[in-house]
C-alpha cells in the first residue's frame, strides 16, 4: 500500500500548466528577472519612464488636492518666515558693529564730518565702512533697546515658521498615508480581478515583493521627499529673491554652483536611478527564493538539499549585497559632492562680501544675512539632490507597482447576466478548445455530457489536461472556442460568483487560514450556523479528532496549519466543501495526501457527499473511482475512452493500460520491500551464526 501510494503521490502533480508549459513559463521569468528591462512590459530593473512613472505616482494625490494646496500655502509662509529671519539678523549685527564703531568716534561729531576726518588721516577703507552706516551716532554705544526689538522679532519669525512646519508637515503626513491606502486598495482589488493565467506565470515572492515591500518604498520616499521637497522649492525661491535684493554681485557668485551641481546630478542620478530600481528587483528575487525555500522547507531536508540551498540563498543574497552596495555608494557621493560645492560658495561669497564691506558698498550685517542665505540655498538643493536617489528609488518601486497595476485582467462579467435557474448540477462540454499558448493547443473539440448526480472520475497521464478540464468549469480560465453549459445554461453568460457559488472544490493541495477550525470550515459559506458546521465535521470525521483537541472548534489553527496533521487539514478542507452545498463538487486528488485509515473513512464521506451532487473526481489511484458512474480517460486534452470501470477494462484500451500497469507497479514495489525484508532477515541469521559458541549445532540446524 505504501509503495502504491508513493507512485500515486510520484503522479499527483498538477496538469496546469503542462510540465513543458510551466518550464518554459519559469525559464522565461528567470530571463525576466535576470535582465534589466521587460520587453513589452515596465522593466523592474529601472524606472525606463521616470516622467510618466513619476507623474502618475503624484496623481496619486489628487483626490486630496485642495489639503495639499492649503498644504503648499503653509509651506510658503513658513518659507517666507524662515527666509525673512536672517535678513532681520543682519540688521542685528549691523546694531551691534555700527554700536562698536560709534563708541569709538569723535563725540558731538556728525557722520560725514568722521568720514572727511578719516579720509584727510589715510583711513579710506574706515571711512567708506562708516559712510555705509545708516545709524551711526559718534561717541555713543550700542542701541541694546532697538537690538532687543529686533531679536524679538527673528524669535518670533522663527516661531511662526515652526508651528507653520509643524502643520505642514501633519497634513502632508495624512495626504501621503491616505494616499497609500488608496494604492493598497488599489492593488488588492487588481490582484482580484488578475486571471489565473498571471499567477501561474509570476512567482509568489516576486508578487509579495511588489505589494509589501516597493510600497513600503512608495511610502518612504513620499514621507521623506514630499514635505521636504516642497519647502526645498520654495526656499530657493525665496532665497533668490533675498539675495538680489541685498546684492546681485553676490548672487552671481551663488548661482555659479548650479551648473556644476546640475553637472553631478546628470552624472550620477541615472546610474543611481537604474542602480535603485535593481536593487529593488534582487529584493524580489530574493523573497521570491525565501517564500520557496520555506514553504518547501520539509522537502528541502528529506532529500538533504539544505546545503545546496544555503547556497542558492547566499547567492541572491550576494547579489542583492552587490545591488545595494552600488545604489546606496551612487546616492550617497551625491549628498558629498553637493556640500563641497555650496563650500566652495561659501568661501567665495565670504572673500567678495569682505571686500564690497571694505568698500562701502555693503554692511557687514547684509554679508553676513548673505552668507546665511548663500547656505539657505545651497542646503535645499543638496536636500533635493540627495532626495533625488530617494525619488528614483522610490519611482522604480512605483513603476513596478503599476506594472501590475497594468497587466491585463480578466474579462468582467456581463452587468446584465441572466441569473442562474435552480438545476440540478448538469454539465455539458460542447466542442470546447483550450490552450495556454496559442501555438499549442491543449484541449481540442472536446464534447461530453454529465447527467445530474452522476460521479465522473477524471484520469489520465500528468499533462493530459485533467484539472484544466475541472478549472474550466470553475471559469478559472477563458475558452477558446466552444461552450460549457451549467444546467443548460453557457457559463460565459453567468457571473463567476454565480457560477462558484454552485460549485465546491476541495484542492490537491489543502490551504487553511490562520484562525479556528471553526473559522476555515466556516470559509465554505458566510452565513453556515453552527449546527451547519457540526454536521459537516461528522460527515467528514473532523468531528472525531476535533474532540481530541483542548479547544475543540476553538483550536486556533497557525499560519502553516502545522499544528494539525496532513489528513486532518484534508479532512477540514472537505468539511468546508461539505458546508458550501453546493451542485456540483470537484475533488482533485483529495485523498491522495492521507494514510490508508482515513481514506477509508473520506470515501465514506464522499459517498454521502456525492449524494444528489455531479461530482468530478481528479485521481491517479485508479481503485478509488471504480464505482464512479462515468469515467474519462484523457491523453493530450482530448478524452480518448469514457465509460464506467467494468466497460473500459473490457474494452482493453487507454484504461485498461494504466490499471494494469498500476498494479503492476504497486506489484514491484510490493516484491522490492519484501525482498529487502527477506535480505535483512538472513543477514541476521548469518550473524547471530557468526557469534553462536556453537557453530556446529548452528549449522545442522
């Protein structure tokens, strides 16, 4: 029975795609995820259209455009505070030095009589520097009653503009946390409205990666760049117009450092911008190898591959070091660059403003107001700069985000679809066609009919289309040709909830939630009572290891469900098909996953299942479907036999074959285990004669 059950568990491998289907479907995503653009598609590699990516990540916030105007309009007064302050300060410092010159001048004299005298002793640069006071009193001290007037008034400016930040930066927080919940909502409707087809042809953790962790890098970049961008924009702005109204000498020597910053940003933005949006693609594959390695993790040490996956992990994981490596080094020698530059500036403006001030042509407080905004200005600009990687990093993310976004989804369902008449489970094929690939064709004009209640056992060789059959009756995919109706009715005319709701489906595979036994069978149907679930548990056993338990229905089941066993989950995913009620059930390979015990105890359950139900029977152990009322053998999605058991053993065909060579196999493996037996039991034998004191005795025994 083992052996035969291993060759089952061998065979019991998903049709859909076809193993040549589903090698040509992986490779092609391996070369997808190792090249750096997606032909036909948004390249996760980078951001190949940044403009639309960017512009449409923005749009993102239209619904919340009038907060964010009066968002903006907080920002320019905080601006406007910030940017006013250091032109107040100088008027400050130039208190304090024009106190400190007039202290030391000729009392009762007046200011161009001080400037005659300086310039008939020599002093020319003194004189000019007082003859450019315009409160210069001699002979007096510091006016510290107009100083305290004027710091007063740079406090409250910087008060202002810090409650005004502050509010800003609240409404600009709730913009952007609402505008990711709507992008979530967004994406999780999509994935609901995506076909089959895209989830057999794109990993799990590169699908995970897209929706956690490049929104996460949405999100980060919006919290990091959205406030800080705007204030950054308006503060150049501001500062421009500060700094030519105290002197556009000055200013020229300022705006000397933008082209050599424009000059790094072109250099390097790009190769930060592509070297972000492949680090976020690593980040994919690298969940994706995880989320593999762990679901597979039983499997990965039966066979003692942990190594060999250690090593495919460490592989991703050196590439992904590789990948980040890069980006964060091109982002972060932008932020350096940029400081170097505004340095340079600074030094420039402090040797030309002494010089204007030495002059006459400046006072020192509006060199030293000019030097604050030399600073002013250059800092947003190297914030924008350093936001810029955080911008690319975070639209590469956005454009695979809406690369999903994109894909094309399944067609809707027609709004005025007839409602589905109350049969009783007939199912029709009528000349379908069906393919994966359009140059190779799957199913070909297959036509049949089901009556109603009948048990139709489906078999075949893997890839002979047996669960596609099923998962067309489930409208899981699209025909090509040809129509399938349900209780004569097409059900490309009904709505796939209509269609599901009459149809139940207990998977090769059993998936449960976390939460209460409860809870998953519950699944089934919303609205199932309690007594409902109890009587779904009895007729399916779940009710006699559900006692065992300490909370019963209660048990709250982990994320694997690796708290109950294998036969235990099948038997709760059985139950929910039970609670569901529905016309017609689809079994596809259900006990092929439990020991010999419970499956007895499952065929019971499926006989009083099947009772007034069409049911479609997917199975490999051909002695599970002999009382099947219908049985069609398929080869290359065409049904080459179909009859009931006793039929297509007379029949000497298809059936015949794969039966005969079933037991023939089990037959083998039967006569394998039991030599091994026999092998062990000599070699005892010959060993406890090896050790006998009494060899002789041993022998004529």
């Amino acid at each position: 029975m083992s052996a035969a059950k291993n060759g089952a568990k061998r065979a019991a491998t998903t049709d859909e795609p076809t193993a040549e289907e589903k090698l040509e479907l992986e490779q092609a995503e391996q070369a997808r995820l190792s090249s750096d653009d997606w032909s036909g598609g948004v390249a996760p590699g980078k951001a190949k259209h940044f403009g639309p990516s960017f512009r449409r990540l923005i749009g993102l916030l239209k619904p919340n455009a009038v907060a964010f105007t009066f968002a903006s309009i907080l920002g320019a007064l905080a601006v406007a505070c910030t940017v006013a302050a250091p032109k107040v300060l100088g008027e400050a410092t130039n208190i304090l030095f024009e106190g400190v010159i007039s202290k030391n001048l000729p009392k009762g004299a007046t200011q161009a009589q001080v400037v005659a005298g300086l310039n008939a002793s020599g002093q020319h640069d003194l004189a000019n520097i007082v003859q450019a006071m315009q409160h210069v009193v001699p002979g007096t001290g510091v006016d510290f009653t107009r100083l305290g007037q004027v710091l007063m008034i740079v406090l409250a400016l910087y008060v202002v503009s810090a409650v005004l930040n502050w509010l800003q930066g609240y409404i600009i927080n709730v913009i952007m946390v609402t505008a990711m919940w709507r992008l979530r909502e967004q994406v999780e409707s999509k994935i609901n409205r995506l076909p089959l087809s895209y989830f057999d042809r794109v990993q799990r953790g590169e699908l995970i990666s897209r929706v956690t962790n490049d929104i996460d890098n949405i999100t980060q970049m919006m919290q990091q760049s959205l406030s800080s961008a705007l204030t950054s924009v308006l503060t150049v702005l501001g500062v421009l117009i500060m700094m030519l109204s105290i002197s556009w000498q000055l200013t020229l020597v300022a705006l000397v450092s933008l082209p050599l910053m424009a000059v790094i940003f072109g250099v390097i933005g790009p190769r930060s911008q592509k070297a972000f949006g492949v680090q976020w693609r690593k980040v994919g594959r690298l969940n994706a190898r995880v989320e593999e390695s762990f679901s597979g993790h039983a499997l990965v040490k039966v066979f003692g591959r942990e190594k060999s996956s250690r090593d495919a992990f460490r592989a991703e994981n050196e590439e992904l070091y590789q990948a980040s490596f890069k980006a964060q080094f091109l982002s972060n020698t932008m932020m350096p660059a940029m400081q170097f530059i505004g340095n340079l500036t600074y030094v420039g403006i402090a040797v030309i403003g002494a010089l204007m001030v030495a002059g006459g042509q400046l006072r020192l407080g509006d060199v030293q107001a000019f030097i604050q905004y030399s600073q002013q200005f250059t800092q947003p600009l190297s914030q924008l700069g350093g936001m810029a990687a955080v911008v690319q990093s975070g639209t590469a993310s956005a454009e695979r985000v809406f690369e999903l976004l994109d894909q094309d989804e399944q067609e809707p369902d027609a709004p005025d679809a007839p409602a589905p008449v109350d049969g009783d489970g007939t199912i029709e094929f009528e000349h379908v066609s069906f393919s994966y690939n359009p140059e190779r064709p799957l199913i070909r004009d297959l036509s049949f009919r089901v009556e109603p209640g009948q048990t139709v056992a489906i078999v075949g060789p893997t890839g002979a289309g047996k669960t596609t059959l099923v998962n067309l009756i489930m409208r899981f995919y699209e025909l090509d040709g040809g129509r399938i109706l349900l209780n004569g009715q097409n059900i490309a005319d009904l709505t796939r909830h209509d269609i599901r709701a009459k149809t139940g489906m207990v998977l090769q595979d059993p998936w449960l939630f976390a939460g209460t036994i409860r809870e998953n069978i519950r699944y089934g149907r919303a609205d199932a009572t309690d007594a409902e679930i109890h009587e779904a548990a009895e007729a399916t056993y779940v009710d006699r290891f559900v006692h065992s338990l300490p909370d019963g229905y209660e048990t709250t089941l982990d994320e694997d469900a690796s708290n109950v066993s294998a036969g235990e989950k099948q038997l709760i995913t059985i139950a929910r098909a039970f609670v569901a009620k529905p016309s017609v059930l689809i079994l596809d390979e259900a006990t092929s996953s439990v020991d010999t015990r419970t499956e007895l105890l499952l065929q019971h359950a499926m006989n009083a299942l099947r009772q007034g139900r069409t049911s479609f029977v997917i199975a490999h152990r051909l002695s599970t479907i002999r009382d099947a009322d219908l049985i069609l053998v398929m080869e290359h999605g065409d049904i080459v036999e179909q009859g009931n058991h006793a039929q297509l053993i007379a029949s000497k065909g298809a059936y015949y074959r794969l039966y005969n060579a079933q037991f023939e196999q089990a037959a083998t493996d039967l006569d394998e285990e039991f030599a091994d037996i026999q092998g062990d039991r000599l070699a005892a034998e010959a060993a406890e004669i090896a050790e006998s004191d009494e060899p002789d005795a041993a022998i004529v025994d």
